[in-house]
C-alpha cells in the first residue's frame, strides 16, 4: 500500500526480500550503468553507507535499526495501561475457570444432569460470542475505553447474580450476564493494548493479557479448591468472588486514556498526539503519528465509504486473506480442546478414576498452574523466536499431548473390571444398567454407577446399578443405596469413573497438553488477531474472530460429555488431536510471521495468495531498504524491486 509523498519527510520502506542482493547480482550482469539514470536515491540511515552495506551483510539491518530504537526508555505508563487492561483477561479466565470445580458441588446440591452441567457452561461462551460480535460496532463507535468499563460493570452484576442464585434457571441467567462481560473483553482488551503499546514490545504486552486469562484460571481453581472444604454453598463464593477484580479494573479504566489510534480516526489529533506522548516517554512521536495518521487516510481514500466494514473487508483481497487467517487461529485454538481441558478438568480427572472430589478439585488446580506458569514462558519466546515458529511448535506438541491422553483412557478401558453381579431390581423394572458386562460401560452410561469391593488393588463382587435420581454419591437401591451404611461395610460407589491403576495417564496427559499449549496456541491467536488487520477492519476483523472462537468454544464445551459417551472418552481425545493436525497444516501454509513490524507495515504480508502467506515470510533471511525516491515514493514488493523512476 503507498505512502503520501512529503518533500520534507524521508520515507523507510520496508522490503520484503532481499533488495539489495538482487540489485548488486542485476548491476554485475551488466546493467550498473543503468542505475543512475533510476533517479536519485539516499539510504536513510543513522549510520554511514558502509556501516550500512556491513550490517546488511551481517545479516540483519532491521534488528539493528530496532535495538537501537529500543534504547530509549518506554515509559512505565504502557505497563500500567497494560496491567489494568489485563485484568479484563484475569476476569475472562477466572469465570471459564471456575465453573470447573463448582461443577462439582452444584451437581449434587442442585442435582444437575449432564444437560444442566454443559449448559453452565455453554452458556457463558454462547453469550460470549454474540457480545464479542456486537463488540466490534461498540468500539468503533464509542472507543475501546468505554467497553472495557462496560465489561467491567457486566462483570459485576454477573458475580452478584451468581452469588445470590437459588436455583438453577438463576445460575444459568447469572452465567450468561458474565458471558457477555467476557465477549466484550475478549475482543477489546488485546487490541486495545495493541494499539498503545510501543513496537518493540506490542507482542510481550499483548501475550500478558493471555497470562493474566491463566492467571484467572489458577487463581479460580484454587478458590476452588478453598471453599471445596465448606459444607454448603461453596460454589458462592467460588462463583461470586469475580467482583473484586472487575470493580478494580472498573475505578482504574475512568483514570487511564482511549486508545490515540482510535482517536486519530474520529478526528481527535491533539488529544492523540498528547497520549501517544505520553505512552512513548523521551521516544519521538512524529514518524509514528504521520504514520498511522497516513495509513488512515489511505485507508478511507481506498476502501471508501460505501457498505459495512465486514463487506468491505470481504472485497479487499488482503483483508479478507487476514481475517481468514485470524478465524482459523481462533477454530483451531478450540477444535484442538483447550476449554474441554479448562472447564472439564477435574471431570476429566475423576473420569480417569481420581475417586475423592476434593483430590481431583487441587489437580485440576494443578494443572491451572502448569498452565500459567507455561504462559509465562510464552511472553518470553514470543519476540525471540517469533510468532509462526512458536505457534508451530505448540500445535505439534498439543497434537502429540492429545494422542497420550487419549491413549491413557484407552489403556485404562481395556483393563476395565468386568462386572461379577447382577442384583434385580427391587421394584420390578427394566434398567439398562443391568446389560453391561464391563465397568467402561458402566461409566459411560449416565444413569448407572458401579458398586464393589477391593481386594489389595483388584475390584471385586462389582455390579452395575441405578444411580439416585437425588444424588449421585449414592445408588437407587441395593448395596450402595446408603452411603453411611456401604462406607461402614467396606464398600464403594464410583459414578462417572471406573477403578483404575492407570489414572496418572490423565494428569500426565493433561500436564504434556498445557505444557505444549500454554506458551503458543494459548496466546497467539489473541496477539496475532490484535496485529494482522489495518485500523480500519482493526475492530470488526477482532470482533470476527473472536465470536468464531466463543462459536466453537460453545461447540467443544456443549458436545464433549456426549461426545464421550458416545464415541468413548479416548474417541473424543483421538478426535481432537485430528482437529490439532489439521490447524498444524493450516499455520504451516497459511501464517506469516509478525515479529518487529509495525502494525501500519504488516498489511502487506498479505498482498500473496493466502496459501503463499505463510511460507513465503516464514523465513528470517530477509532485511530492511530504506530508499528515498525523487519525486514520489512506492512500496516494494518483491516483484517490482527494479521499476523505481
């Protein structure tokens, strides 16, 4: 995309290959004389030609031109910024989070069925969805300060709703309040920290944001773990306690600034100009200015004012290539069973054969911790090895964690006990319990459990019956119908997990997941959506994306019970790590790398056919022209490196 020529301005444009190689092997061809009659050009560097001519030799002029920009100091203001929008991410991961370990005591205070169970959850990420879609036009209009303090105000109502529920239609009306406070905080807080944070640091502050969703997560799962040991309503304080943050976040945004970016669009340049100064510190501001100010010019000259945002991102060949990109980052993040691992956690585990409610509520938080702590190292990969590399390398490790996991489940199915006893029904009627010759079976049926005794570490006098409609602690008849009087004599109840050797396969399984996951699936998506799209597609293409993401989010969370009833809890994890390969196959082709590029610069990576983007500026051997052009100034590609006139 060009530039607006200025007689006192000397553009930088950056090539996308290797220019001045192919300049020096066309001249020794024979045509060298033909360079000055190009027109008059000037490197503009800070440096002399032959410092410069040694450092593209070197390898790599654009790390030298950003290492020395990095010298100046960036203010702490930025991080303030950061942090306070961050806590939108926090509260995004602490309400996903929790539901987790309250799942737990709500089925038996409240005596959820499956349906009732993925409903709670769904819930959330449905309304999550549809506000992440409605966002994009709340912060085109008003700005992405007003929405986070809306999400905030959301948040809070939504905790209070929960805390007061008496039952659960209540619950169900107080999730879906919190949903909408993590739609329009999903969509906004990543761009917004995007839009102020200065380059050389915009993928580090936009990943804290993803640190601060784990962090939630950890943090819920231990509050969980807290309030597991009180005999009644835990699940209040679990659910209610996500109003302290939100009311922080909430009384911190009405002192913090709107995004200068958002403001240069709505014609606001003086107040721009003083919080892009302030957000810089000593750094100067012009060239940044002029450049996001020119960039929307350009953008409104060209795309014009006619149709909505989404058509006309449609129609432009660039955008539609950006915003096909970003939708796929958000599929695959949940095709490939992260939230099925968050929200399900402790399920997983007790499915696995994890008996004690409590024990499976402090693994879970366990592995909320791997899972932050594994986030961290992602803020620290991503501006060393680069997004693509990184998000490649998480996808094929997630696929491999899936495959051990499902692996795990069906090492533990094909040493499933069999069942040695079938009582009869005391009330004379047909139950399908009595069918299953083998716990597995047992299990996936939600309406039995299996009542035995052990001898050392075998299962035995094992036999598949009704479970309580009222409660799932106990069976509808027979043996185990009384849970003081079975736990006296010696006996046992599992519901929803079969008596295993082999449940350590699942915290293995689930560990290696979050740690391959964690630093590069987890956050990028986020950070790539808040980079890859111009100011003017910037709200729609991150409303877009990520109302698919809470789309398939309701998809994995709504079907994964059933889903493992139906094709086994092994068929639903082989199943995922299909979905992981597949998204492998769509970064490799289809994901160009970000690393140090303006967010004005990085339109033009894809100008190539989308299945091109990806391979073509995988690599790192490419470097930076600074040229100036009497008269005019054009953007290279590689293809025209040689019609400058």
């Amino acid at each position: 995309m060009s530039r607006k020529a200025s007689d006192s301005v000397e553009y930088t444009l950056r090539s996308l290959s290797n220019l001045m190689g192919e300049k020096r092997r066309r001249q020794a061809d024979g045509s060298a004389g033909s360079g000055a009659a190009a027109g008059e050009r000037s490197l503009v560097t800070a440096e002399s030609c032959s410092s410069l001519n040694s450092a593209v030799s070197g390898g790599d002029l654009e790390r030298a031109a950003r290492r020395q920009f990095q010298q100046d100091e960036t203010p702490g203001f930025v991080y303030v910024v950061s942090v306070f929008s961050a806590l939108g991410g926090f509260l995004f991961g602490y309400d996903t989070g929790v539901v987790s370990g309250a799942l737990l005591l709500l089925k038996r205070e409240l005596n959820l069925d499956a349906l009732w169970q993925e409903l709670l959850v769904s819930s959330t990420v449905g309304a999550a969805a549809l506000a992440a879609l409605a966002g994009g036009v709340l912060n085109g209009l008003c700005g992405r300060r007003p929405c986070i303090l809306l999400a905030s105000c959301l948040f809070t109502a939504g905790a209070a709703v929960l805390a007061a529920a008496r039952d659960k239609e209540t619950l169900l009306g107080g999730r879906v309040v919190v949903g909408l406070g993590v739609g329009v905080a999903s969509m906004t807080v990543p761009v917004y920290i995007a839009e102020v944070a200065p380059p050389h640091l915009r993928g580090r502050l936009v990943t804290i944001n993803t640190l601060f969703i784990t962090g939630g997560q950890f943090f819920a799962s231990v509050i969980d773990g807290a309030f597991s040991y009180l005999a009644k309503d835990g699940w209040r304080y679990m659910l209610g306690l996500s109003a302290v943050p939100a009311v922080i976040q909430f009384f911190g945004f009405l002192f913090l600034p709107e995004s200068p970016r958002w403001l240069i669009q709505k014609g606001q340049t003086q107040r721009a100009r003083r919080i892009l100064s302030q957000m810089r510190g000593n750094q100067a501001i012009d060239e940044e200015y002029d450049s996001i100010k020119n960039s929307i010019e350009e953008e409104e000259k060209e795309v014009g004012a006619a149709g909505p945002v989404i058509c006309r991102m449609l129609t432009y060949p660039p955008t539609r290539r950006a915003l096909i990109v970003g939708c796929g980052l958000q599929m695959f993040q949940q095709l490939s069973g992260i939230n099925t691992v968050m929200y399900y956690s402790a399920t997983i585990l007790q499915m696995s054969g994890v008996e004690d409610d409590r024990l499976a509520i402090w693994l879970a938080a366990l592995t909320a911790f791997i899972n932050f702590i594994f986030t961290l190292v992602g803020v620290w990969l991503v501006e060393r090895m680069g997004r693509r590399k990184l998000t490649l390398g998480s996808l094929t490790g997630t696929a491999v964690a899936l495959l051990i996991l499902a692996l795990g489940f069906l090492l533990s199915a094909q040493v499933s006990p069999r069942i040695t006893l079938n009582p009869s029904d005391p009330s004379h009627q047909n139950s399908t319990c009595t069918k299953y010759s083998y716990c597995n079976g047992c299990m996936l049926d939600p309406d039995c459990g299996i009542c035995y005794r052990l001898n050392k570490s075998s299962v035995v006098e094992s036999s598949c019956v009704p479970v309580d409609k009222d409660s799932t602690t106990k069976a509808a008849w027979g043996r185990c119908s009384n849970e003081t009087a079975f736990k006296k004599e010696g006996l046992f109840w599992a519901y929803n997990f079969c008596p295993t050797p082999y449940s350590w396969t699942a915290l293995l399984g689930l560990v290696l997941y979050l740690v391959f996951f964690a630093p590069g699936m987890g956050p990028m998506p986020w950070t790539l959506n808040s980079e890859i799209y111009p100011l003017w597609a910037r709200s729609t293409g991150n409303a877009c994306s990520s109302g698919v993401n809470w789309v398939f989010n309701v998809l994995v969370s709504l079907t994964f019970l059933h889903i493992a009833e139906y094709l086994t809890y092994y068929g639903a994890f082989f199943l995922y790590a299909g979905f992981a390969a597949l998204g492998l196959v769509f970064v490799y082709g289809c994901l160009p790398e970000t690393k140090g590029k303006k967010l004005e610069e990085i339109e033009s990576l894809f100008e190539n056919r989308l299945c091109r983007c990806g391979m073509l500026d995988s690599d790192e051997g490419r470097y930076i022209e600074y040229i100036r052009v009497k008269g005019s100034n054009y953007h290279l590609s590689d293809n025209d490196a040689s019609d400058v006139e």
